[in-house]
C-alpha cells in the first residue's frame, strides 16, 4: 500500500477540495509566436528545474517538479510543452494492444525526441493510457497547436487563445460551466482585457488565476513560456512583483544540473517566498506552516477527512522521509496527524514506516499494529511487521 502511496503522490494526481494539486494554464497564438502561462499549486515550496541536455537524444530539456523528480511540466529546445492536472476519475477502458510504460518514462520519450504535438498524439495512441485515469495532460508546441490529453480520449485544437484548469473539456458544455473560482476570475480578466502575444500579458492572466496565499494550497510557482524564443519567466509564491528569467538555450549549455527555484531569488530574503520556504522546511515545528493555514484542531476527525487533511499530512511527511531523508522530522509530522485523526490508519502506517527506515523495530511494529487493528486488509502492515521482527532479530544477534 505504501509503495502505491509514494508512486500516487508522485505522479501529483489526486484532488481534494481544500488540501490537493490543481494547476491553472493559457497560451496565446498571435504573429506567428506562442506564449504560454502556468501556474503550480501545491503545499510544498520544495520545488526544483533540472536541465537535462540532448546527449544522444533530439532535443534538451527543462523539467520542473518537487524533491522527488517527478516532472509536474517541461519545455524541450524544440519548443514543446506539457503541464498536468489532477481531476476526476475518467475511466481508461481502450488498453487492448497497448504498449504499457510508466508515466515518467512516456513524458521523456516525448520530451527528448518531439516537436509537435501530432508526433505526440501519434505515440501516446499506442501507450496504455491508465496511469491517466484520474489526470489529464496538456502539450503545446511553438505552432500554437495543443493536445489535450483526458485519459484514452486525445483532443488537439490550434484556436489562437485557450484556458486550462482541473476540469475535462470533453464533460462541459462551456466555460462557464467550470466550477473552479480563480479558473473564472482569469476568464473574467480575459474578457475584459486585449489579448496580447508577450511574456507580461501572460505573466497578468496567471496572477488572475493564482490561489492566493491565504489558501492552504497556494501557487507555488509560475512559468511563463516563450515558444519560440525558449524564454521562461519564474514567478514564486503569488508574488508577481517579481520574476526572474531563464534562457533554455543558455541553462542547457552548463550541461546537466538543478536549480533549487527558491535559490533563484535569493536576493528576496525578506519575501513571502522566502518566509514560507524557512516556516515550510522547519525541523522543530514542520506543521507550524498548516496550523497557522487552516487550524486543523478546529474540525472534527470526518471533516478533516473530507479535506484531505490525511493526505496532506502524508505528502509533507514523505517529503521529510524519502526526500530530505530525516525520518525525524517526519515522525513529528505524522505524529501530529495522528493527534488530529486517531483513527486513520493509513497515519499509523506511515509513522510505523517512519520508524522502520530508522530501524527502530519495536515503535515500527507497535504502528503498523496500531494501523493493522484499524484495517484488518492492511497488507503492507501485515508484510512490514515481519519485516521488522526479522530486522530486530538480526540486531539481537549481533
């Protein structure tokens, strides 16, 4: 279960109403240059571009993403883009012949060998799409043409202007049907506005469609693309007072690295970035930064279930375990978790796992227990307190 549960936060597709992923996107198409803006809303600030250089591949590439790896989008040299967003769950039924490959693997494929979004809709009719079953994907080259990728179902279009967010196009009638409020206050802007073709246009209608920072789920970072330049303005935390701008072409001559995007503006110590970074990665009180968001004591157990609180706890508390390899610091988060819903038995297997990369087998076994009475189907459980009795009779023996 625990493994599913890494894999689940990394591919970033889950959704809650108040504590989850959601995504906002635009691209503008005028004289022959396309622009597109993307905003990442998420909890953790530990967010990170990588640059990957073409090699023995087609093109370079900039991928964006968390701790983990994970690429949430990317821009090629070639001028393709993708960004993903969680949604409902859409059946993915046509699978029959279909090559199976993970979703991190499909995503490089294309991003190192692909320019257009034809070729990319060419290849993702032969990949079995089920890892899109509750997500969607959307790809946008220099041409100004998108594919919209819901599951099995491939939608590609090339109007001038087009919206995104955490919805299916294929289950709306029309834009106003979108149940999304900073989705509509950017359309809003958009229908009040001359759309221009530029970096500052797009920069604008992202500010319109960001999740404040009063929000639990705040937007983290924005991108700004130029498709056809490869520029890419960086925006951090809400503030788009101040960016900082990349050149693809020039990042990927430094060969391969990684850039921390906090560290981006490390001239801004005083900024609400940075304050939320330190409060965020703070190993005395890691849950400070979620008390003060949304005080969570303040709701009973279902409620906060409702909310995705359970969840959140869990990303924020793997984060610190598998990421930042301080198991510490995750016990404390868990722990805190398990104060608020006691009987949440995913919480109690997540401490117990906390426990056992420390190889302390006796609180690992007194968790997974814990979580084992809770859902007697706990497999992963049952198979760890084995695992842990086993690794404290070795310790005994030595």
């Amino acid at each position: 279960m625990k493994n599913q549960f890494i894999i689940t936060i990394a591919t970033i597709f889950l959704l809650f109403p108040t504590i989850g992923n959601s995504c906002s996107m635009y691209k503008i198409t005028k004289n022959g240059k396309t622009f597109v803006g993307n905003n990442e809303d998420f909890l953790s600030p530990n967010n990170q571009f990588w640059f990957e250089e073409a090699g023995n591949h087609k093109f370079g590439v900039m991928y964006m993403g968390r701790l983990n790896n994970f690429a949430q989008g990317a821009i090629n040299e070639a001028g393709l883009m993708f960004d993903g967003f969680a949604n409902d769950e859409l059946p993915v039924t046509n699978t029959a012949g279909k090559t199976k490959i993970s979703l991190v693997k499909a995503i490089r494929n294309i991003m190192q060998s692909m320019s257009s979004v034809e070729e990319v809709k060419a290849y993702l009719e032969t990949i079995d799409l089920s890892f899109l079953s509750s997500s969607m994907i959307v790809f946008v080259d220099k041409s100004g043409t998108y594919l919209i990728v819901e599951g099995e179902l491939l939608i590609t279009g090339d109007e001038p202007e087009k919206s995104f967010s955490n919805f299916y196009y294929s289950q709306i009638n029309s834009l106003e049907d979108v149940d999304i409020p900073r989705f509509q206050k950017g359309l809003q802007f958009l229908n009040a506005t001359e759309a221009k073709a530029s970096l500052d246009y797009c920069s604008k209608v992202m500010d319109n469609m960001k999740t404040e920072n009063s929000e639990v789920t705040s937007t983290q970072f924005s991108t700004i693309y130029d498709l056809t330049s490869l520029k890419i303005r960086v925006y951090l935390y809400t503030d788009f007072t101040q960016f900082v701008e990349l050149d693809l072409m020039q990042e990927l001559k430094k060969g391969n690295h990684k850039t921390m995007m906090i560290d981006l503006f490390e001239t801004q110590k005083e900024s609400i970035a940075h304050k939320y970074f330190a409060k965020y990665n703070d190993t005395n009180n890691p849950v400070l930064f979620l008390q003060e968001k949304m005080n969570p004591e303040q709701y009973s157990e279902q409620e906060l279930k409702n909310k995705g609180v359970g969840w959140g706890i869990n990303v924020i508390g793997y984060e610190w375990l598998k990421d930042k390899k301080q198991p510490d610091v995750a016990i404390k988060v868990f722990k805190y978790g398990i104060s608020l819903m006691p009987n949440d038995f995913d919480l109690y297997d997540s401490l117990g796992e906390a426990y056992f990369d420390k190889k302390d087998w006796n609180n690992a076994i007194i968790n997974y227990s814990k979580s084992l009475a809770l859902n007697p189907e706990n497999d992963n459980a049952i198979q760890k307190i084995i695992e842990c009795k086993k690794g404290r009779d070795k310790t005994k023996e030595n």
